[in-house]
C-alpha cells in the first residue's frame, strides 16, 4: 500500500520490536485472504468490502464467497483503474467505485500516494504493465511463494537491528497500546504513592541525602517531589581526589573493557524505562513520548560510545613510516572530566556526556542542572547498580555559580562538557582561559536561533506537521527546535491559517496523561521570560495565536504556544527558550539573501528546509551553513551516530 514505506520507516524510528506489516509482497497477499476468509465466515453479522486491483486476490475472493455461500459483499475499486480487470472478472459480484473529490491542493497528494503504491516493483499494476515479467509470475500463488520464499525480507533489518550486528537499536514504546500504556500508569502510581526523593551528591558510591532544596513539580507547583542536597566544599574536594586516583586504573583497562561497563548501563536504563520516563515527567515536565524518547537517546548515547571505545581504544595502532623504523598510535583519557548537563535533557545530555568520557578512559564529576537533579541521582546509582565502579563516575549536584564555578576552577579537572546557554559557555571558557595550570578542552553545545525555509513546492499538511513538532514538541524547550519559520509570500496566508488550525487541536496538560501534547516549561523565571518576550511582540510584531495554558497555567508552569509574526528579521536577535513560533514572510527568488541574513546572526545549531526542488536546498545551505540540517523533515530528535549533533558560532564547538 501507499504508506508500507512509512510503516516500515516509523517503526524502525520508534524502536518497536517488530513491524505492524509485512515485509514481503507474498506475506502480505496471503494475510489479506486470510482476513478475507475470516470476514466472508463472519457474515452476516457484517458486510464486506473488498478493494483490491490484483486479479490473484479477486478471484480468490470470489471462490471463497462461494464456498462459504456468502453473496452480500462487494468489491471496491478506483476510479480510473482496474476497468478491464473487473469486466473480464464480472461475474454478478456489486463493484463500488472510489473517486477524490475536493480541490486541486486535496488532490495532488492523493495522486501521488496512488502513484507511489501502484508504482511499487511489487505491485501487481506494475507488474502486469511490465512486458518482462511473465504473465504467471503475476497471478501465482503467494501461498506457494511464501512456503518456499523467505518470511521476511532479507534486506530489511527489523527495528533492533538497524544499525547493524555491532550496536543494537534503543527499544521503543507504543503508546497506542493498552498494556503500555498500563506500564506507564502504574509506575506513575508507584512514584506518587511512594516517599519523597532524597537526592544529594553521590561520591565514592556512597550517597550523601538529608536536607537541602524542595524539588517542585513544574505541572503542579503546589506538589513537591523530594529534596535535593547541593555539594559543599568538601564533597567537592573528595569527588575529586577519588576521581584522579582512580583515572590510570580505569585507562589501563582499555576500550572493550569499560565498554562492557558502558553497555551495563544502556541495559539497566531499559530495564527501568518506565521509571525514568514518571520521574522525569514530574521533575521536568516531560510528556511520555519525550520521556521515552529521553530514555531511548540515553541507551544509544551508552551503546554508540562503547561501539567506539571497542574500535578506537581497542589496541595501538601501526602507523606507517621508513624501513626499520616502527610507530604505533594509542588513545588514551585525559584525566578527569567535568560534565555540566541542562535540565531540558535530564537524562539523555547528562547520559551522553559522561558515556562520552567514560568510554575515552577518562574518571567523570558529574553537576546536573538543579532542576533536574532528582533524574540524575536516579541515573547514577542506577549506572553504579549496573556494575560501573564507583570512582569512575561522582555525582555532584548543585548550582551553578557554586558548584560549577569550583569544579572549572580546579586544576585537577583536565577537560569540561558543558551544555546550556551561550552566555555560561562564556564564562566557563574564561575560566578555563585564566587557569594557573595545562591547557585543557572545552565542549559546548549551546542555543540556536534555528530557522525553517519553505518554498512553493512544498506539501502543505507535511510542512504543518514538522513545524507544530519542531516549534512545539517539549514545549520547545529544545536547543534544536525551531524558532522562525521564513513562509513564500504567495502561500504564507494557506500555511498560517492550517498552522492554527493544527495549534489549536494540540492538548496541553498534565504531562504524565498520554493525551497530553505539550506540558510546562521548567519553571518560573523561564516563564516569566517567555512572557516577557510576547510583551515586547505585542509592541513591536502581530500576536497571531496563542492558546490559553488552562489549568497547567493555573496550577504550574503552563505556557500556552504562541504564533509571531514579525515585519524584519532585525526584531528577533537571540532564541526564545519555549513554545514561540515567529513567521516571516518572503520571497523565494530571494533566499539566498535571507538565509545569509539568518546567519549574520552568529548562531549555526539547526537548519530546517522543506522544499521539493534540489537547487533550492543547497542555495539555503549554502547560505546558511549549520551543524544540522533537515529537508523535508522535523527539526528535532537527531541520534547519535545517525545525525551527529552540535553547532558552529554561538551554537557550540561543533559535534
């Protein structure tokens, strides 16, 4: 059919364990005169319709009809296709024909998915149009095909294995399912019925609680979820001792070896996934499909770097050079690396990083943002439980301008991961700069005034979906979400007006509700910013839609998404960190000088372009070089290995 392909992509995507289709043509003939037999046995308690344009299926209908003495059922079939097919078959048996009807803009993507499905090699159209395909071939059997073909398709790697033997694929969850969805109740129930979390710094193994700050739902402010100890001076100081005594020895074990820690801790991640997706649901406000979508990019984060920790850190490497001359290249850890990791990826940033260092022989201090540090403190005794010694990995929860001012100021720290905003990248590197000591490596990886270009050729339903996706999912609270989109002046007016339309069908609420599509943002100050900068829009730009945040806005941090749209690309110079879509009108013969103009920015994280002409994509992407760059796509949910992520200019350091 015309969307076995997506089926196919979206289940590899998700990371289900099987597909909901068939792989082969030959399984899927024979499964639909299974479901045939089965209606044609259930009559009349039902009527079938059956539409098919495959003479084998046709007449294999119609003897099973006759053999189970059922003649109230028709056959359905397209208008303009299979004419001759069901006059050479008539035999009394109702025909239904099935005809578009609606405007040009309803009808080309309805033509094209019946091109794509009847232009399949597989197809039975195709195939019976094809003079080198013999008639018998095309009528055969598929019983016979499948009992002496394979089940599946040999060039098809289920979901687990798409990236091949040597890393397996993060697991997915359907939340379509009931029993998923089962799973996600109840450990939500378990979590809210259970006693409030403890969390401190975590140093040696050993986990240091009592005291310290109140935890509060985003969602539901007037809840609190636990306490958070931050980490004095002294733990600090231990954290630290530990984690340079201990780097030779977990160097010297070399890139298998703690690749095997490292895949311990993707599998003890799965095996508690719901868990993590209720507590990061209520410490930060993520929906289910983001918590799963957390987990998942926290798994292959463990699995990519231990994959390369067994190829780049296996055994030294023999260069080349001059006759009786030998030289060998090893990689080997730099020391101690600290890893600062945001709040808006709780688990998968904070994941990644530490998997990072891990994995290149280097010991790990670890300062999660505090307003996910609950996730983190979860995390690493989960890492630790998995096998991960203890003084390869310290947790070391606390502020900013505290802990991690002490941590980049301490000389036994040979390298820094940080993630968050430009400003802190900043001042960390200062830091760093002024050091009394070896010069040492920053990693960044900041924010991003992301753009969208859209041209005339676009398909309008898929341009609305990856942008409320890409604007909207998380709350956009992603450094990768979009943030203007730039609409042809000649279908900005079509475009705004189904953009509204898709808003206003979006669910804001509870985060830990399946049905919900965006939840908070993360707290108060990011909330008062976001309001502050639609203030400024209401003056300077055209407020067109926002939706009211309910009762989220009520009780917690709720902040309905909002559509801007400006007059110049002067009145937004920065990212707006949250659900708020600007519009800008062009022109396409110009976009060329518009995406130089979204450059002069400084920024260069994410790049979306949704066009359907090859020579408009690469006049945007030379104009506006990016880390990332998606056509005709959503601009979010890169993993690792498969779209390496990270930006240039104000975005970072690269991936």
């Amino acid at each position: 059919g015309a969307y076995w392909d997506s089926e196919i992509k979206n289940a590899q995507v998700e990371g289900y364990s099987n597909f909901p289709v068939f792989t082969t043509k030959q399984g899927t003939d024979v499964h639909y005169l299974a479901c045939a037999k089965a209606m044609l046995e259930a009559s009349p308690a039902i009527y079938s319709a059956f539409a098919t344009h495959n003479a084998h299926s046709l007449a294999a209908v119609d003897l099973l009809a006759q053999a189970v003495g059922v003649a109230h059922f028709e056959f359905q079939r397209l208008h303009g296709m299979g004419e001759p097919l069901y006059e050479a078959a008539d035999a009394g048996n109702r025909v239904r024909v099935y005809a578009p009807v609606g405007a040009h803009e309803d009808l080309l993507p309805y033509l094209v998915r019946r091109l794509l499905e009847n232009g399949a090699n597989t197809s039975f159209v195709h195939s019976f149009l094809d003079p080198d395909v013999p008639a018998e071939q095309v009528v055969a059997d598929p019983i016979a095909k499948v009992e002496i073909g394979p089940r599946r398709h040999p060039r098809i790697p289920t979901p687990p294995r798409l990236y091949g033997a040597g890393r397996r694929n993060s697991a997915g969850h359907d939340l379509s399912q009931v029993g998923v969805r089962g799973q996600f109740a109840a450990a939500l129930k378990t979590l809210d019925d259970g006693p409030a979390f403890a969390a401190g710094p975590i140093v040696s193994g050993k986990a240091e609680t009592g005291g310290g700050e109140l935890v509060r739902m985003p969602a539901e402010t007037g809840r609190a979820l636990g306490a958070v100890k931050e980490a004095d001076a002294d733990a600090i100081n231990r954290a630290l001792d530990a984690a340079t005594a201990y780097q030779p020895e977990w160097d010297r074990l070399g890139g298998p070896k703690r690749a095997e820690y490292l895949h311990a801790m993707a599998d003890v991640m799965e095996a508690n996934a719901a868990h993590l997706i209720a507590l990061m649901a209520r410490e930060a406000g993520k929906t289910l499909p983001d918590g799963i979508a957390e987990v998942r990019e926290a798994v292959d984060f463990c699995r990519y770097y231990a994959q390369q920790a067994e190829h780049e850190f296996a055994a030294p490497v023999r260069l080349p050079g001059p006759t009786g001359e030998t030289n060998h290249l090893s990689l080997h850890g730099r020391g101690v690396f600290c890893c600062i990791s945001p709040w808006n990826f709780p688990l998968a940033i904070f994941t990644g990083q530490l998997a990072a260092a891990l994995a290149a022989g280097n010991t790990v201090v670890a300062k999660p943002a505090e307003q996910t540090a609950l996730t983190a403190f979860e995390a690493v005794r989960l890492f630790h439980k998995a096998g991960l010694p203890a003084n390869a990995l310290h947790l070391l929860p606390g502020r900013g301008e505290t802990v991690g001012a002490a941590l980049t100021d301490d000389l036994r720290v040979s390298g820094v991961c940080f993630t968050g905003g430009t400003s802190t990248a900043r001042l960390i590197n200062r830091t760093l700069a002024g050091r009394d000591g070896p010069i040492i490596p920053l990693i960044a990886e900041t924010g991003g005034l992301n753009g969208l270009f859209v041209d005339t050729t676009a398909l309008r339903e898929q341009v609305i979906d990856d942008m409320i996706i890409s604007a909207f999912g998380s709350a956009g609270q992603r450094c990768s979400a979009l943030r203007i989109a730039f609409l042809p002046n000649a279908t900005a007016d079509h475009l705004i007006e189904g953009l509204i339309g898709a808003m206003n069908e979006l669910s804001l609420g509870d985060p830990a509700l399946p049905e919900t599509d965006t939840g908070p943002v993360i707290d108060a100050d990011a909330r008062k910013a976001l309001e502050g900068h639609l203030e400024r829009m209401r003056r300077e730009a055209k407020i067109l839609h926002q939706l009211d945040a309910g009762k989220i806005g009520a009780e917690g941090y709720g902040f309905g998404p909002a559509l801007v749209e400006l007059s110049s690309l002067d009145q937004i110079s920065e990212e707006t960190f949250g659900p708020v879509l600007h519009i800008l009108r062009y022109d396409p013969d110009n976009v060329a000088a518009v995406a130089a103009g979204l450059k002069a920015k400084g920024y260069g994280l994410t790049l979306g372009i949704h066009s359907r002409l090859e020579s408009f994509h690469n006049a945007v992407k030379a104009a506006c070089p990016v880390g990332n760059t998606y056509v005709n796509r959503s601009m979010i949910g890169a993993v690792v290995g498969v779209q390496p992520f990270g930006g240039e200019g104000l975005s970072g350091t690269g991936p």
